[in-house]
C-alpha cells in the first residue's frame, strides 16, 4: 500500500509540473496539413474542449500557420465578429477571412456558395439557434462528406473545422455525428 500511494503522489507530482510549469516557448505543436493532399484526403479536425480552453485561439492559429495564402476561410460562429481569435485572424489574414455571425443565417446555405478549396470553420454550432442551426449543419455535413471534392485549380479540396463542447452530443445535432465519421484529426483540451 505504501508503495502504491508513493507512486500514486509521484505521478501526480510529475503531471501538476508538466501542466502548471513547463514551457517550451520555442516549440511549435501546431499540426501540419499538406494542402496537396486536401483534394485526396479528408483531413477535417474537430476540436473539443470546454468553455474558454482555447479551442477558437488554437484554430485560428493552426488556419494561420497552414492556411496563410490562397485559401477562403469561411467562420461561422455566434460570437464569430466579437471572438478575439477570430478577428485577430481575420486582421492577420485580410478579406480572405468571412467572419459570419451564425444567428444570422435564415436560409439554406448551398457548398456551391462557398469557394472550392476553401477552409470552413463551425465554431459552436451548439449554440446557434434554429433554424440556422439546421441550415449551418446541414452545410456542414456536405462539405464534411463532398468537400475533398470540391477543389479549386490546385486541386486542393476544402477542409472543415468543427469546435465542440460536447463531441458526444450527437442526439440533437448530426453534423457532430458526421464529423466524428468524416475527421482525422481530433484535437482535445
């Protein structure tokens, strides 16, 4: 038993420091995405965590490292025009950057709307009410499920970002569930 507790206040010791001291500040963990492949694979990210973990901050900065030149980004979010992360991105990045507030939306959104190989982010589509909910997911699911396809003259097809609280609450909103089948890429908090 002694051993165990010993053990037990080690790990605990060793995670509290990782967590509350370490930095690297020269490190670079942001995730790469060869836009060459976005046309073949589907390389859509979630990203889950809790409220004010840093979810919208890190997406802006991983579109910015990879997603710099070229490609439309497209934010859908309620708080998309008032979100730091968001309009430092788009103050970074210029008019390529559409920053919608989704409570807005009031009619179905065609991808065809959308420019090929463009970015699409749906940040919070929880807390969108309907019916835009309805009309973002279901843009959502289409380009989750066409959007590789849909390629601008690169061939390079569209990628998808969807910031969740609850990845799990697939009950009420299905372009969760089509983006736990579609993504490769999961990012947690």
């Amino acid at each position: 038993l002694e051993n165990s507790m010993f053990v037990s206040e080690l790990e605990s010791l060793i995670l509290s420091k990782v967590k509350q001291q370490y930095r690297c500040e020269s490190c670079n963990y942001l995730p790469f995405y060869d836009k060459d492949q976005l046309g073949e694979k589907c390389l859509h990210t979630q990203i889950i965590g809790g409220s004010s973990s840093g979810k919208s901050y890190v997406t802006s900065k991983i579109i910015e490292a990879n997603f710099s030149e070229g490609s439309d980004i497209f934010v859908f979010s309620p708080t998309a025009t008032k979100d730091k992360a968001w309009t430092e991105l788009k103050k970074t990045l210029g008019k390529k950057v559409r920053l919608i507030n989704s409570n807005n939306i009031s009619v179905q959104i065609p991808l065809e709307e959308l420019s090929p190989g463009c970015v699409l982010v749906v940040d919070d589509i929880d807390s969108t009410s309907e019916p835009a909910k309805s009309y973002i997911s279901l843009l959502q699911r289409r380009c989750l499920f066409e959007g590789r396809h849909y390629t601008n003259s690169k061939g390079q097809g569209c990628i998808v970002f969807g910031i969740y609280h609850d990845s799990f609450a697939v009950g009420s909103n299905t372009s969760i569930k089509s983006a736990c089948i579609e993504s490769s890429r999961v990012v947690l908090f």
